[in-house]
C-alpha cells in the first residue's frame, strides 16, 4: 500500500460504487506523485516539504468532499 492510498482509504468503498473508486485511485496517486518528485535545490527544502504537505492535505480532502458528492442522497 503506497502512502497515498492509506491517506485516502483506497480500499474502503462500502457500497461499491465505481465513481469513489475513481476519485481515490485519482487522489492516492496525485499524492504519491508530489511526495515522489526528485529532490529540488537543498537550501528550500523546509518551504519545499510544506508546500508537499499543504498539496497532500487539499487532495485529501478534496477526495473526501468529492466521494460524499457522489455517494450523498437526497435530504429527506
């Protein structure tokens, strides 16, 4: 399991829908995308790790906004 399928719980789809498989495959693999970029200049590492951090958080909870979007019924 890479980092960003345990951020974004790849395997927990309780209903089966096809839709959240997509939004988390997508997610998990943006994040382990940004977390796997080669090394860049040495003297921004820190502002370089947090701008990698903020980017994993809002994929994260964008995966979380967009399944409730395609999982979410009708108010009653």
């Amino acid at each position: 399991m890479t980092l960003g399928e345990y951020r974004v719980g790849i395997s927990f789809n309780p209903g089966g829908n096809e839709q959240v498989n997509k939004i988390k495959r997508a997610a998990a693999d943006l994040i382990d995308l940004i977390y796997n970029m080669p090394e860049g200049d040495p003297s921004i590492t820190t502002e370089r790790d947090r701008l990698i951090r903020l980017a994993a958080d809002c994929f994260e909870t964008g995966a979380m906004h967009a399944v409730k979007a395609a999982t979410k019924g009708p108010m009653e």
